[in-house]
C-alpha cells in the first residue's frame, strides 16, 4: 500500500470514528437533537429581536451568531482527545490525517447549521427570497467560527483553558463587524446621508421624508445622520482578517439585489439604511445607483410631478460573490493554522494527561 492510499485510509477511518463519537451509539439521536435545537433557538432569538425583515441589524448579529455557534461546537475537539489523539499517533496517525478529518466533520456540522439557520429565518421571513445564498454564507461563517475554535483547541492543554479563552478570541469579532465602529470607508461623492444632508437647516432631507411619507414609507431618516459611514476608517486593518465584517457584508450584498422606489412593494428605505448603517466594501455602484434613486425622488417632489406607471425595478450588482471567496481565504487560513498549531504543539511531547 503507497503512502497516499494508507493516509487516505486513515483519514476515512478517523473520520467514521468522529461521528461516531458525536452521534453514534444509543443516544446518538439525543446529541443531534441537542445539536439541532440549540442551533434553532439562536435563530428564532434573531427572528425575535429583528424588527423587520432584511435589516442590517439582523446581518451583522447573524454573522457573529454562525461564528460562536461553530467555535462552541469545535473548541472541545482537540483539548478533549490529546491522550488518544498521542496514543494514535505512536501507533502511525499522522497530523495531516488527523486534522483533515477534524475539518470534513466541522464543515459537515456547519452545513448542516448553515442550513437550519438560514432556513429558520427565511421561514420566519426575517430573511427573503435567498435561501441558498444565504444558507452558504451562513455555512461559511459558522466553518469560520469552527476553525476559531480548532485553533484555540490546538493551542490550549486543557479543557477549562480553552473554554476561557473562546469568548475574549470572540469579542474581536463583534467589536471588528463594522456594526459597532466603521471599518471602510465611504467617499463622500457615494455616501447617501450626503444627498440627504445637503442645503440649509437640512431641507433636502425634511423633503425626502413628506414625500416618502406621501408614497407609503412610514418613519424618520433624521437618524441617518449620525450613523453615517462617510468619515475616515479607524479600524480597517485589522477588520481584514474578522470573518464576522465579511459574513456581515456577504448576507448585505446578497440581499441587494433590486432597487423599487415605488410602493406597495418599495425597499428604498431599506436599502438607504442597510447601506448608510452597514458599508459594502464592494458596492459603489450601488451606492451611486442608490444616490441617483434618492435625486430623482426629490427631483419628482420638487417638480410637483407622480409617477405616472411605478418604475421596474433597477437591478442592482452588489457583488456577493466577492464576499464569498473572503470567506473561503478565510477558511483555508484557519485550516493551515490548526495542522500548524498541532504540529508545533505535537500530543507526542506530552509527558501524559493535561
């Protein structure tokens, strides 16, 4: 047998034996009940606390809940096993195989969290018209928070250790999700809030309002104006490297797919605040495409002038296949970082049990 074929068996052997730890034996259907229902209560907490459906709000909080649900699931994988984790080594597992099947058992897991996720709120409709999409990102970024936890699982001798460390290794992830402080920058020829700041004591915006509210769109922009994203980044390094700004911003893109500027069905409200609260790295056609709508609104206000016919909505390109390929750089990074970890702090140094 070649070297190729004998890792390729050891790697389907350890990953049969992965699941069946997890789910096999007499209450194998207890822990994926547990394992499911855990996952469906995060949801329909964010079906609760979203108020309307495609928020922003719900995109960023989203994205850091697919994260901690896969670190809380993998941070216990390594730490819990490294006696048997030595013992199988001594007797010829490799670390390649060993973290290859860790990563096909997480990437299961976070499918299938992923799925239920997504279709929760999509069936609550708190999510809209993208169940794929949205079920693919949320996989990505809960294999994301996996791969967090398999690095901290790595790298920590203990259990109680590893356990500690997860939430601060988490915190970088809400502070960095663009949701809290801004972390790109919006020129101010693109931002939005500028078209509605313009004039004398605000007057665009004060019109941009009645006649919103004159075509069915109930509520203020004013605060729009504090929550502008056009001033200068402060932490856009480091911001490159959080996977909850680039899930946050996927589940955006994707969601911005038409411009209707026209009830009973407009989102033009929605998206003027998805993309003044929530930047897309990727989307400056959008935002010109979103700030030429709001010029022809007030445009029409000022003529005195209705729309005759509602207008077909304008397809939008936000590019959430760009997010899509972060997320898997992402990915592949964590990946290398944990056969990194495990090989630098080899279960065959150790003197015994943690």
């Amino acid at each position: 047998m070649d070297l190729a074929s004998g890792e390729f068996l050891t790697f389907g052997r350890r990953l049969a034996t992965q699941f069946r730890q997890r789910f096999g034996g007499s209450h194998g259907w207890a822990a994926l009940a547990w394992h499911g229902g855990t996952t469906l209560a995060v949801a329909g907490a964010l079906a609760v606390v979203s108020n309307e459906p495609d928020e922003v709000g719900l995109f960023f909080i989203l994205a850091v809940a697919c994260l901690w649900v896969g670190a809380s699931s993998a941070v216990r994988e390594i730490v819990d096993e490294r006696d048997l984790l030595r013992n199988e080594m001594r007797a010829g597992l490799s670390v390649a195989s060993y973290v290859s099947a860790k990563l096909v058992y997480c990437a299961s897991l976070a499918m299938a969290d992923g799925f239920l996720l997504a279709f929760a709120l999509n069936l609550t409709g708190r999510l809209r018209d993208h169940l794929i999409g949205d079920w693919a990102i949320c996989a990505l970024a809960v294999f994301c928070g996996s791969g967090v936890g398999l690095i901290i699982s790595a790298v920590c001798g203990s259990i109680q250790g590893a356990m500690t460390i997860l939430p601060l290794a988490l915190i970088p992830q809400v502070i960095l999700s663009g949701q809290v402080f801004p972390v790109t920058q919006v020129p101010d020829n693109e931002a939005i809030i500028q078209v509605l700041c313009t004039g004398p004591e605000h007057e665009p915006l004060d019109r941009l309002e009645a006649l919103m509210r004159r075509v069915g769109l109930q509520g203020r922009l004013t605060d729009l104006i504090g929550n502008s994203r056009s001033y200068p980044p402060r932490l856009s390094g480091p911001a490159r490297l959080v996977a909850s700004r680039w899930g946050a911003e996927a589940l955006l893109a994707l969601h911005t797919s038409e411009l209707r500027i026209v009830p009973p069905d407009s989102n033009l409200k929605l998206l003027v605040l998805n993309h003044t609260m929530g930047t897309l790295t990727f989307g400056r056609d959008v935002r010109l495409q979103l700030r030429a709508a709001v010029e022809d609104l007030l445009a029409h206000a000022e003529s005195g002038k209705n729309y005759a016919a509602p207008p077909p909505p304008v397809p939008l390109d936000a590019q959430p296949a760009s997010y899509v390929g972060i997320l898997l750089l992402l990915c592949a990074g964590e990946a290398a970082l944990v056969y990194l970890a495990l090989t630098l702090r080899s279960p065959l140094r150790d003197p015994g049990r943690y």
